[in-house]
C-alpha cells in the first residue's frame, strides 16, 4: 500500500480532528503523540515477554505486527496534523540515512 494513501484513510478515522484554524487546546496534537508512547510501551512488552517466554509466546510476531500497525497510524495522524505527508517523510528519512550510512549488504534480508 501507498504510504500516502495509507494516511489518508487512518485520517478517516481520526477521533481527535485537528481544529488548528479555531483555538484548539492542543488535544488534537497530545492524543496522537501519547498514543505513540503508550503503543511503544505495548511493544516493548511483547518483546519482554518474548524474552521471557521465548517460543511459548506463540503470537509474538501477530502482537507485533498489531503493534506495528498502531505506531504507523499515530505516526500518520502526526505527520498529518502538521501537513506532512507520510510518503515524503519516508523517502526524506532514506535518503537521510542513505547518506549517513550508505548501503549495507543485508545478506539477503527479511523481504
């Protein structure tokens, strides 16, 4: 899926709407960035208890990937509430680390 196009329907569902142009009190901004806390926090304690469990945590990587989903529409609803789009975010942050680190042989990678 588009980054972009993914942001724009997470916005379709966005319980806070910016209301910037009429004397917000900030929630519309607060709500997003403590959702990426709070969905941070949720996977750090799947990967505790993958730690601790090991293979007995048999929906490790479903827990992650929900968690993972979660982060990217706060991610999203962020970038849109300062009128960024995600897709550009995304290509800056790779080109961002592309010049500080350059390619890495990844063995074959994961994909």
């Amino acid at each position: 899926m588009n980054l972009n196009t993914y942001q724009r329907q997470a916005q379709e569902t966005d319980r806070v709407p910016s209301r910037r142009k009429g004397g917000d009190t900030g929630a519309d901004l607060v709500v997003p960035l403590l959702g990426l806390a709070g969905e941070t926090g949720e996977l750090l304690s799947e990967y505790k208890k993958h730690l601790r469990d090991g293979d007995s945590h048999l929906l490790f990587r479903e827990r992650v990937s929900e968690e993972l989903g979660d982060l990217l529409w706060y991610v999203a609803n962020v970038a849109a509430k300062f009128d960024l789009k995600l897709g550009d975010v995304a290509q800056a942050n790779l080109k961002k680390t592309r010049d500080r680190w350059g390619p890495q042989d990844t063995g074959g990678g994961c994909f």
